[in-house]
C-alpha cells in the first residue's frame, strides 16, 4: 500500500474539525485523520507492506521549467531563497501537525519514503512500476490514474469523493470512468489540464473530445501529427486548437507523466509486532498529542496484519 501522504494529510485536515486538539491546545485534527486513514485502509485493503511516500520537492524545478504556470498559485507569498525557490501555502494550522505525523508514522514503522527534486507522485510511480507484489496506491490526485496496470496488480483507491466513498480503479472500472486507458491517461490530462497543478491544457477541448481524438488516434504524438496533416480527417475547429497548443504539448507529457525510475533509499515496510521502544515512543506521542482513540485504532489495525 503506498500512501500518497500530502493528500491524504491535507484531506485529513479539512475533514476533521480544527477544534480537536492536544493537551497542549494545539491542532491535531490532520493527525488524528491520518491514523483513523490508515485504520480503515489497512483494515479494508489487508497490506503486507505500507510505505507514506513524501514531496521532498512538491514543485520540482525542472516541471516549472518546461511548464512555468506549475502550481504556481500554490505558492506562497514569502520571499524565495536560492534554498527554498518556492514556500509551498499550507493552513496555519496544519503546518506544526505535518513533523507529528512524521514521528506518528515513524514509530508505526511505516517507512517515510521521498526523493529529491522529486515529488511523491515520482516515488509512488518508481515503487508501483517495480514491485514485485501486487499495490494498492492511496490518494486523491488523478494524475496517478495513470499508474492503474491489472496485469501488474496496480490498483489505485481514489479517496476524491471522500473516505466513505472510495473508489477502486482498475483497467477497466478507470476506462469507464474517463473514456481513455491507463496508457492513455497522461496524455488525456495533458489536454484536459488541471488547475489546480496550473496545467492549462488545450483550449476549448475538454475531456470527452480529449477522450474521442485519444480512441481515434492512439497518443498525443498521433493526436499533434493529425492536426499537422490537412490530409488527416479532422474538424477545423479542433485542428485549430491542437495547433494552437502545439508548444504546450510538446512539454506537457513530461510534466504530467509520473518518473517510474528514481533510485530510491533501501527500506523495509513489512507490517510487523511492535518493539518494546516501538511501543513506548507510540505510548509517549499518543498522552503528548491526545491521540489516545485514533492511535489505537491504527495500531490495531496494523497488529492485525503483523
């Protein structure tokens, strides 16, 4: 199971009252969502193995270069620095919880997995393209719909209409959601766009016409040479936006497509018995943060796959 951890913690956080705090006052409620996550999750899914890949660069450099609108709105108002070239724009109140959730997870045994210059997606994509185990990826980004791969047993649960709605994507049940194969998934969100990633996409073509020119020509390579050959059957208006975004997508399929071959830090994330420090950091971090209910949850949770 491969946690897509700022998804999931952000959607904690605005899913959980902001009054549910530690003993100290302070928020816990991206925390205590977390757990109760990850409760339900193992508790559905039975993992053998959960690792919470990290954004160690939630904004990679070389995406804005090649698309500069790239998260852009995301990015918060502070001065840059050569170190920190974009501050990413995370509630005041979910910014102290996001070091807590790491000790959480550490101590669970849950291994915390990111990459440099990388984003999570990145490290999601290299695990689920090399695993030797079936994956279950968590999140509610669709970029990683292109991940979906039955004959590799990848199956994405989608958490975007909420934890009590989740769904499963696999080749098929993703076909009929969006009209367009796991192959082809990066290429449609490459001409659908996606605001909230900055990514403008093709102007005027939606998803079903991104859908349509996909079954007709195959990939966005066949879709650009189409619109390039006034041989090509193809309506006016179309051919006119394709050609018009031409720049866009030629790049495009770079930024949206997740990197499958990062060299990755050795790690072991079997679920397995707590040690004696184990329990005694997980005791000392649930009376700190008043996390006593949702930490049981989870450790039961995870105790009954160890």
């Amino acid at each position: 199971m491969l946690l897509d951890s700022a998804s999931l913690y952000f959607r904690a956080f605005f899913g959980v009252p902001d009054t549910v705090r530690a003993p100290n006052g302070e928020p816990v409620n991206a925390v205590r969502g977390l757990l109760d996550m990850i409760a339900r999750l193992t508790t559905e899914f039975q993992p053998t193995e959960i690792v919470a890949c990290w954004d160690d660069d939630w904004r990679p450099q070389w995406r804005v270069d090649l698309i500069p609108t790239y998260k852009t709105h995301r990015v918060a108002a502070e001065p840059a620095t050569d170190a920190d070239p974009s501050i990413e724009v995370v509630p005041d109140l979910l910014s102290p919880q996001v070091p807590i959730i790491r000790e959480v997870l550490t101590a669970l045994g849950i291994p915390i997995i990111g990459a440099a210059h990388h984003e999570a997606d990145d490290v999601i994509g290299t695990l689920a393209s090399h695993a030797d185990i079936p994956v279950d990826v968590i999140t509610g980004d669709r970029d990683l719909f292109q991940l979906v791969d039955d004959s590799r047993d990848v199956r994405v649960i989608y958490t975007g209409r909420g934890m009590a709605r989740l769904e499963i994507l696999t080749d098929a049940s993703l076909t009929a959601k969006t009209g367009v194969t796991p192959l082809q998934y990066a290429d449609f969100a490459a001409m659908r766009g996606d605001a909230s990633d900055g990514l403008p996409g093709v102007a005027g073509v939606g998803e079903k016409t991104a859908a349509t020119l996909l079954a007709e020509f195959g990939d966005l390579a066949g879709i650009v040479a189409a619109a390039a050959d006034p041989e090509v059957k193809l309506s006016a208006s179309v051919r006119a936006k394709i050609l018009a975004a031409t720049d866009y997508l030629l790049v495009a399929p770079a930024v949206v497509n997740v990197v499958r071959n990062l060299e990755l830090p050795a790690f072991d994330a079997r679920i397995r018995p707590s040690t004696p420090e184990q329990e005694a950091e997980l005791e000392r971090l649930s009376a700190e943060w008043g996390l006593e209910s949702s930490m049981k949850r989870a450790r039961a949770a995870l105790a009954a796959m160890a």
